[in-house]
C-alpha cells in the first residue's frame, strides 16, 4: 500500500506539473504577439493572415524605431541598456558572452564560432548567465527588431540554460518556420535532452542545408521533457497545483481504498444495562437470550476453520464470557453485584466477537491492522475500554481516580466514569454498588478483588478460578 501511495503521489505531481504547464501555455496565449521590423517575419507572428500582414508591417517600423529609442535612452543597468550593448558587440562579433557564460562555455566557444561560419543563414549568439525567465526571449526579440539583415537568426542562452531561445527573422512565414525548426525540433529529435552547447551544434550543423525536421520520438519522451521545462519555468506554480493534486488523491484514497472492517465500539447491549440496573434478573435473562442471537450468527460468519490460533483464542474467551453471563443471570441466588457482573462479561463476549470480525477482516494475517491478543490479561476485555468501577452501570470510564471507601483504611484506584470524577473532585460521596446498603468493594467477591476489569487481572479466568473453588 505504502508503494502505491508513493506511485500516486508521484503521479500526482507530475499531473500538478502539467497543470501548470498548461496555465502558462493559456496565459501566454494572451499575451499580443511580437512583431519584427518591415518586410520580416518572426515565430511569433507565424499566424498572421495575409490580409492583416500590411497591418502588421507598417506597425513594426513604429514597434522597431521605438525600441531603438528606448535603447539609446536606456541605462547600462537595464534591460533595454543591455541589448544596447550586445547590439553593438554583435555587428562586430557574432557570438558574445558575460565572463559567468565562459567559465561555463567557453571551450566550445570556438567550435560554434566555426559552426556559424558554416552556416547557410547568419546567425547571432549570446550567452547571460544573468538573464532570468522570460528576459532571454525579451532579449532575442530586441535584437531581432534593431539587428541588421533581412533574414538572420538571434539565439539567447540565459540562467535557466533549458535552450537556446531563438528569435527568426525571414521574408516570409514558411521560410520563419523552417529556420526555427532547425532548434526547436530537436527536442523532437532527442538533441533537447542533452546540454545547450548540443542543441546549438545541431541547430547550426542544420542551417548549413535547412531541410524539414521530422518528429521521430515518442509522445511520452517529449512529454517528459516538456514537464521538466515547466518544472524549471515555474517552479511555485508547478509545485502548489502538485500539492494540491496530491491532497485530492490522499482524499479521494481514504474514501475509496478499503482498509478492512473497521472495529466496532465496544458497548453493552442496552436492554442487558437496563435490567442489571433494575437487578431484574428475569429481565437481565431474557435480554442475555435475545443478544445470544446475535453473537451467534456473527460467530458464524467468522468462519471458524479459518482464522488464526490468536483470532480463536479471542472468540474462545469471548464464548467463556457470555458462558458465565447467562450462568450468572440464571442463578437464583445472585445479587446486584452479580448481576453487574455478569453485565461486564456480556461486553467482554460483544467486544470479542468485534474485535475478531475486525481481525478477520484486515486482508493478510499479520496486517498492521491487525488485533493481537498477546495476554489475554485485559482492562475488561475491551481493548484498553474499561467501565466504571464504583459502579459498572454507570457507563464507560473516563479517567482513573483514588476513591476512598468506608471501612477501608487505603484508597482504591479505580476507572471512574465522568460523573464519578466529577463528584470525587468535588468531595461528594460517590454512588459506589451496594449490596444490602454495603458497597460491593467491602464484601469478599471476585468484583471486590477486580473491581469488575479496573485491575490487571482478567476478569474471565478471574469468575471461571472463583466458580471453581465454589
């Protein structure tokens, strides 16, 4: 279970990832499409009409001579005095670099410089290891626009080293499409997978002879690697619709997955509390009968032949207990602290038969789910549920307590139920069971000496040894 909760978690966040992909493809939908100087075409422009291109062009010029302007305006600091600056260096140098970019790069520096020379369509590079997300695409698009040159190509590698953004200036849209093909389809190709410097060396060996680059990976590797970019692009993003996406599945996993029989609470049948309060023992009789229905059909349905030696030994005491119970209610000459008792033990035998349902119910044996009886010394049989020990019929303890009794010299430490503890903190008298006006404790009876479970005795080998000895 713990493996395919790690498998959906990780599902989970490449979903989140994806999530997030896809908001940033929506968003930049929406962003107005750049434009390049008159009489050329870039990638972002791709889709214009034909009747729209007389538009578009005569806005570039204004687009382009205002971008001029504010590079000559702008400071060395800025975005825009930085494409100043590599504009200038370019028309001398085709490939420029910050010193960062040629600790990092520069053993290949020439190798790419022979590769542009070679190439078929001029091309101009530049290395910032300064330029964050988004700013080396702003950046390939100004030099696009103040660049000389009807048909070029600018490629900006920035921090994020993801690739190579690249900028296409052509006549028109078919050939824009070709050339920036030659980069952006090699991650179609399995060259995006590898390093920057890779993916420059087969664009530029490509525009020796621009020809149609073909798709020849599969779906889910491109995928993949799209997944990683986004990861980079936007890790917030990325990382809190995963967070999310996980918090779903866990939700959606603890409703859903079964986790076996959950265990029933442990309780006494209530006609059997009503008659032991009532020290009816007719009634306390005839309520054991009806519940003894009940306890039988689920023993049925534990399948017997089935479950394991310490499942057994859990249903056996529980059948010990109802034994003594119904043994107890039919004795003509029990008193309330019998009766009491033998209230107890019928919850001892409900709880058993539960707690067994759940054990055979939690898949594997030796499941983490799993009850273990280990001793059968219990708190009452009820799985650390204790009743009452002043007086059983009050109801389930709540916290454990010293109760001092009259006639004994030493205070008890017993399970009190709330009102029991409420009293006691209070110094009221607490309403322990009597019998003939004497509480139960100051008699000599197995409830005096287990308090009905509220010792570390078991309370069914405890009745079966005081039976015995009459």
């Amino acid at each position: 279970m713990r493996q395919q909760a790690v498998r959906v978690a990780g599902a989970a966040v490449v979903l989140g990832v994806a999530c997030g992909g896809l908001g940033s493809g929506a968003a930049s939908a929406m962003e107005p499409a750049e434009t390049s100087t008159a009489g050329s075409v870039t990638t972002a422009g791709a889709g214009a009409t034909a009747e729209a291109q007389a538009g578009v062009e005569a806005s570039a010029g204004v687009l382009a001579a205002t971008a001029a302007e504010k590079m000559e305006s702008g400071d060395a600091g800025s975005l825009l005095g930085t494409v100043q600056s590599y504009a200038m260096q370019l028309e001398d140098e085709p490939l420029v670099a910050d010193s960062a970019s040629e600790d990092l790069y520069g053993d290949a520096f020439d190798e790419l410089r022979e590769l542009q020379e070679e190439a078929a369509v001029p091309t101009y590079i530049v290395f910032d290891a300064t330029l964050e997300y988004q700013e080396d695409t702003t950046v390939a698009q100004l030099l696009a626009d103040v660049l000389p040159g009807d048909e070029f190509i600018v490629l900006v590698v920035g921090a994020d080293a993801i690739g190579p953004r690249a900028e296409v200036v052509a006549a028109d849209e078919d050939r824009s499409r070709l050339l920036d093909q030659q980069f952006y389809s090699t991650s179609m190709t399995g060259a995006r997978s590898g390093s920057v410097l890779e993916q420059l060396r087969t664009g530029l060996e490509r525009l020796q002879d621009p020809q149609p680059v073909e798709s020849r990976s599969s779906s889910g590797s491109s995928t993949l690697r799209w997944l990683q970019y986004q990861v980079v692009a936007h890790p917030l993003r990325s990382f809190m619709i995963a967070v999310m996406i996980v918090a779903a599945v866990a939700v959606a996993l603890w409703f859903l997955v079964p986790r076996g029989a959950r265990r029933k609470r442990y309780r006494i049948p209530r006609a059997v509390a009503s008659a032991a309060a009532a020290a009816d023992r007719g009634a306390m009789r005839r309520a054991l009968g009806d519940d003894a229905l009940d306890i039988v059909e689920r023993l049925e349905k534990l399948q017997t032949d089935g479950i394991d030696r310490e499942t057994a030994d859990l249903v056996e005491h529980g059948l010990d207990a109802y034994g003594l119970a119904r043994r107890l209610a039919d004795d003509k000459g029990s008193q309330e602290d019998d009766l009491a008792g033998a209230m107890v033990l019928m919850g001892i035998a409900e709880s058993a038969v539960s707690r067994a349902e759940a054990s055979t119910g939690s898949g594997a044996k030796g499941g983490r789910g799993r009850f273990r009886l280990g001793s059968r010394k219990s708190t009452g049989g009820a799985s650390g549920r204790q009743l009452c020990s002043i007086d059983p019929r009050h109801g389930q303890a709540k916290k454990t307590i010293a109760a001092d009794v009259a006639g004994r010299e030493d205070s008890l430490s017993v399970p009190a139920c709330a009102k029991c503890v409420h009293d006691a903190g209070s110094d009221n008298p607490l309403q322990w069971l009597t019998v003939a006006g004497k509480p139960y404790v100051l008699r000599d009876t197995v409830w005096a000496k287990t308090l009905y479970g509220g010792t570390q005795d078991d309370l069914v080998d405890a009745v079966v040894e005081a039976r015995a000895k009459g």
